[in-house]
C-alpha cells in the first residue's frame, strides 16, 4: 500500500516540500516523509528538470593595485560585425576594434597594439575559445603574461568583460558617432567615485566636443582611488551576499548532475580544479567538461554506466562512435568509417529467388 501511497503522491513531480504538504493533508505513515525524500531525489524526471542551484555568495577578482596590470578581453557580435574588446581591471577603461574573423591571429593582432600603447599586464581574463587555443598560448608564452579563463556557461565568471561588451553595444546602436560616444563615457566618472577612467588610467581627463576649462585637463593623481575602489566593491558584496548561500563540495567519483541545454545530464565527477568552484566532470559517453559549481548537483543514484559504442572486429577499424540523441550530435563531429561487407556486424538475410521458369528469347 505504502508504495502505491508514493507513486501517487509523486504524480506531478512538483518537488519534496509540495509532495510532503500534500501528504500531511490526506495521509498519515509513520516515515512517510523519509520516504518521500528518497523517492523525489531519485526520480530521474525530477532531477533531469529541477530548478536551478540557488546563488552562491559572490567570489570577486582581486583589485589590481596598478592600472594595466589586470585586463580582460572578449569577443561580441553586432549589425553582422564581428569586435573585440578589451577592459582594464582597475580604471575601467574599454577599448574596441572590429576585426574580420573570431580567429586567435585576429584577436592577437588587435591586443598587440593594445600592449603596445599601454605595456604588457600581468594577467588576461576571457572566455575559453580562441584564447586557449595553442597559437594564443604561445603569445601568451613570448608576451610573459599569463591567462586565467573564465567558467564555461557561466558570464558572472567573466562579469567586467560581459559589462563592457554591454556598454559598447548600447554606444554603437544609439550614437551617431560611436567613436566619440565612447570618448565621452570614458571621461564620466564611475559610479561611486569621483574619478572617470581617463582619470584613473592616465591620471588626467581628455579633451573632447565638451567645452571644458584648461585647468581640468591638467594631469593629477587620483587621490585615494584604491580605497575607494575598495568600498564599492565591498558594498556590491554585501549586497548580492544577502540572499545567497554556499554550495557543498564536490568530491572525485561522485555522482551528479551537470545543466546542459536545459537540463540535469546525469555525470561522475572527476576532479576538483585549482579555479574557484571548478570542477572537470566525465558524461556517459567519456566526454570530460569543465563545469562552475552553480551548474552541478550531487545526487543519490547509481554510478554512471559509460556506454562505448565499437563493433567487436578482428582487424583494428576505429570506432563508429552514434551518440543517442541529436543534442550529443550537435556539439560532435562523427567520423564514420567504412567496414567491409565481410566483416559487417549484422547477418544479412537469404536472398530468395523466384521459382517461376523462364522462356529466353529466341534472337
């Protein structure tokens, strides 16, 4: 009776708090609560559509102490053009350019110029592709500089370079002249301090369409501009943090669950990464992913089955690998190599011949 109590209880797998509210209603069972949360957090509907993990308290990048030491870069698209940006980490300061393709000779060449103008920083922050590509670590070898990508999935990770990209967009659509609407945001102050990028970059504001006195543009050294920096930063923390809480860890060979495309993928964690809340995680098909903390779930359900698709033949053909779904399909070059009939994996069937006689033509 009890399982049948379960089942139907669970028919609108509305979650564990509905579930439990609905049977404290109808039903008494000693244990039925425990019963229910066993249940739920095995049922492979609920967890391949449950809701999202709730925020986590907010892991801010260090405040450079220098402007340039610290800058992050990304690429965005807009009216069928393709740019790059890159941020300083301290002073805000956005620069901008098109380029032709989302090539790492593309977005080297323009961050080349960047360096140029301003030197060499410490460290560059992006998105994964094409800045871990192995021409761009090269650069990065030859430059001295070193890389730290941001969480796959995850644009908070990235949150400076995503604003950025924000602000250019909202330039080019509305100005007229983007390059001197640019101009002007570079030389308004930040919100919070009295300071605009200009100021803090070049430690003087530039000359624009604005009339403005001569003294304004005469350079001066930001006064307190760390420590302010500093009290902004605080403040949004202690804002965001209100309502957030923190995530267990994770450990190796844990089960799982990972978001994609929507939806709770079963997985085995394989390892935890050096990056905050990183973790490299292995699907049933051996495919490993990087994925943030916020986009995985520990679950109770029986380690991972891997499912390797090959034909057991005796000469040493590679593997036809058929993932089951069209979503593995989209992300995944199949290489399908050709058998011979000899050796084909499937018995094929008796051809059957007609028993009626046949009159050959006399010419």
């Amino acid at each position: 009776m009890r399982p049948l109590i379960l089942t139907q209880l669970h028919l609108s797998h509305l979650g564990t708090e509905k579930t439990k509210a609905r049977a404290r209603n109808v039903v008494y069972c000693p244990g039925l609560t425990s019963d229910i949360d066993k249940l739920i957090l095995n049922s492979h509907k609920w967890l391949k559509y449950r809701n999202n993990n709730k925020k986590e308290k907010i892991i801010q990048h260090d405040i450079p102490d220098l402007p340039r030491s610290k800058v992050g870069s990304d690429i965005y698209e807009l009216h069928g053009k393709i740019y790059v940006i890159v941020i300083d980490y301290f002073s805000k300061f956005i620069e901008n350019s098109v380029i032709p393709d989302k090539t790492a000779f593309s977005v080297i060449k323009f961050i080349k110029t960047i360096f140029t103008r301003h030197g060499i920083p410490s460290s560059l922050i992006a998105n994964n592709n094409p800045y871990n590509s192995a021409e761009f670590l090269n650069f990065l070898k030859e430059y001295g500089f070193n890389f730290t990508p941001s969480s796959p999935n995850y644009p908070q990770s990235n949150g400076l370079n995503e604003m950025g990209v924000k602000i250019i967009k909202k330039i080019l659509k509305k100005c007229d002249n983007p390059e001197l609407g640019l101009l002007e945001y570079l030389n308004m102050p930040l919100t919070g301090m009295d300071y605009s990028p200009s100021q803090l970059l070049m430690n003087r504001r530039t000359r624009t369409t604005l009339p403005v006195h001569h003294d304004l543009l005469i350079p001066a050294v930001p006064v307190n501009a760390y420590s302010r920096i500093t009290k902004s930063r605080n403040h949004q923390k202690q804002y965001y943090d209100r309502n957030a809480s923190e995530l267990p860890n994770l450990v190796a060979n844990d089960t799982a669950r990972m978001r994609k495309d929507g939806k709770w993928k079963k997985v085995t964690v394989k390892e935890k990464l050096t990056l905050p809340r990183s973790y490299n995680v292995v699907d049933k098909y051996g495919r490993v992913y990087r994925r943030n903390r916020k986009h995985l779930i520990k679950t109770n359900e029986q380690p991972l089955v891997y499912q390797h698709e090959q034909l057991d033949l005796p000469y040493d053909l590679p593997a036809v690998i058929t993932p089951t779904s069209n979503e593995e399909t989209a992300n995944n070059k199949i290489e399908v190599t050709c058998i011979p009939e000899t050796l084909s994996a499937e018995p094929q069937p008796d051809l059957r011949r007609s028993l009626r006689t046949k009159n050959r033509s006399a010419y």
